[in-house]
C-alpha cells in the first residue's frame, strides 16, 4: 500500500513538472509557518514540503503510523482523525489533501471543509487533489465488453452503499465554496494508465499511474466489494480474480486508457473583505 502512495506522489509531481513547485499551485506567503497535510499516507508530500519551506512546521495526519525512519527535523507525522475535534493551536498557511476519495460522507466532508476554514489564517488556502474512479478512452481503444469499464460502475455502486461516495472530484469545489472560501481556482488533469502516450512527460506520468494501480487495486477495492458488494457482496476469493483480471487488461499496451483528475485551490478570506457577488472559477 505504501507503494501506492509514492507512486500517486510522482504521479503528481510528474504532471507537474514543468512548475518551479510541482508541490502544490496554493500563492502561499512566503514564509508560511505552519502547514497541514491531512491524509498525508506516508508523509511524502509532507517531507517534500518540509524541506522546501525549513522554518515552517509541517504537519502530517493520518489514521495509521507511516513507517517513516527519517524525516526533517520540522516535520511531524501524528496519528489523529481529522473528523475528532482539531487541538492545534496555531492557525495554517496551507492545508493539503490528496487523493482522500472514499474517505468521508458528504456530512462529514462538510465538517471536514469548516474546520479547515476555522484553523486557517484569513488570506491563508486549501488545495485538493482528487481523481475519478472511472477508467476511461478518447479513442475507442477499451473494447466495451472490456472488464476495464466495470471498475468505476462495480467501486462507486459498493461506496454508494456505505454511505461515502467515490464522487469529491465533481463535488470539492461546491463544497469548498459552501464552507466559505474565495478564489476558488482549478486545474483539470487526465491521468494516463500505462506508457501509451507519445508525449514523453505523460509517457513518464502513465508508466507511474499504471504502477499506482497495479500496486493498489486490491486495497482499493476489497474492503467495499467484499463488505457491500455490486450489487451483493462479494467473497476475498472473487475479489482476488477480478482484480488479477484487471491487471491484465491494464497491461495491453494497445488500450489508451486514463482517469480524470482535477487540482482545486481556494482562500480564506480577510475579516475585512467584501465578498460580493462570485466570480466564475478560475480554470486551466
């Protein structure tokens, strides 16, 4: 599981690379003091962004311990759930997440969103990075009796059940707007599977994508299909199958497939700031 964190890591700094900080696009002060990076996994991200900002305490939370050795000296790694009442005391310049599909009901997600606002600093930003479920082509390639267009229909239908939907890519910047926040800004990717693109940055980006999935389809998807099933519970055994199935149809290079992915950034606004009427969002 750990292996899909680093490669979902890459991925994104890949797909962003040609930034002077493929980190994050948040216009942060610049000298922030404290940022937050909740569901940091294996605290890459957190480490990454400890060592660019030294004089900045960066805090990384999650609901187990990552077996990190090392880390900078103003990094913390802590084990707490975000939706138990926050304690820190200092207000953030930043507070990041990724991937964290799955992770929260919409109720929850809106508790999540409000004590993001309440513990930043006025004219400090949240940014978020998540993807679709769905596996898709622009041109055809999937056969449409391909396995590969069961995944989304099979993983959203079993998350549909357990009350948290696989959907907060089309739903965070409502959201994010909802609890308060201004200058909402996005970035729309599509994330390759597999080393099919010409384009030698997204030939690098598919080749790490098709790792993030290969390595992390099992974890993904055992808990939801073996628990709530589509349409009815499946057993580990049925599971295992599908997935190995899934990796071979991943494998044929012949199939242009990718997921949708979308980066969205936002502000706080100043206690002084007349928030008048809303401003299309910014998109790229």
């Amino acid at each position: 599981m750990f292996e899909t964190y680093e490669a979902g890591h890459l991925l994104t700094l890949v797909l962003d690379s040609e930034r002077d900080n493929p980190l994050f696009r948040s216009p942060i002060v610049k000298n922030p003091k404290h940022i937050l990076d909740l569901g940091t996994g294996k605290g890459v991200w957190a480490i990454d962004v400890a060592d660019m900002f030294p004089d900045a305490t960066v805090r990384g939370v999650d609901l187990f311990p990552p077996p990190v050795s090392w880390m900078p000296p103003n990094c913390v790694l802590e084990v707490d759930d975000a939706l138990q009442p926050w304690t820190w005391r200092e207000p953030f310049d930043l507070i990041y997440m990724r991937i964290m599909i799955g992770s929260f009901s919409d109720p929850e997600w809106d508790r999540i969103y409000k004590r993001c606002y309440d513990n930043l600093r006025p004219g400090a930003w949240i940014e978020q990075v998540e993807a679709s479920p769905v596996i898709s082509t622009d041109d055809g390639s999937i056969p449409e009796d391909s396995i590969l267009h069961s995944w989304g229909i099979n993983t959203r239908d079993a998350a549909k059940k357990s009350g948290r939907d696989l959907d907060a890519i089309d739903k965070m910047t409502d959201s994010i707007r909802k609890a308060g926040f201004v200058d909402i800004q996005e970035k729309n990717y599509k994330w390759p599977i597999g080393p099919w693109p010409r384009d030698k940055k997204y030939k690098e980006a598919g080749t790490v994508n098709a790792q993030h999935w290969l390595s992390g389809m099992e974890g993904w998807c055992m808990w939801l299909l073996t628990k709530f099933g589509s349409p009815v519970p499946w057993t580990k055994e049925e599971v295992q199958v599908y997935v190995a199935n899934m990796r071979k149809e991943l494998r044929t290079p012949r199939y242009h497939a990718y997921q949708r992915a979308r980066r969205v950034w936002a502000r706080k606004p100043f206690p002084n700031e007349t928030v008048g009427k809303r401003e299309e969002n910014k998109k790229e």
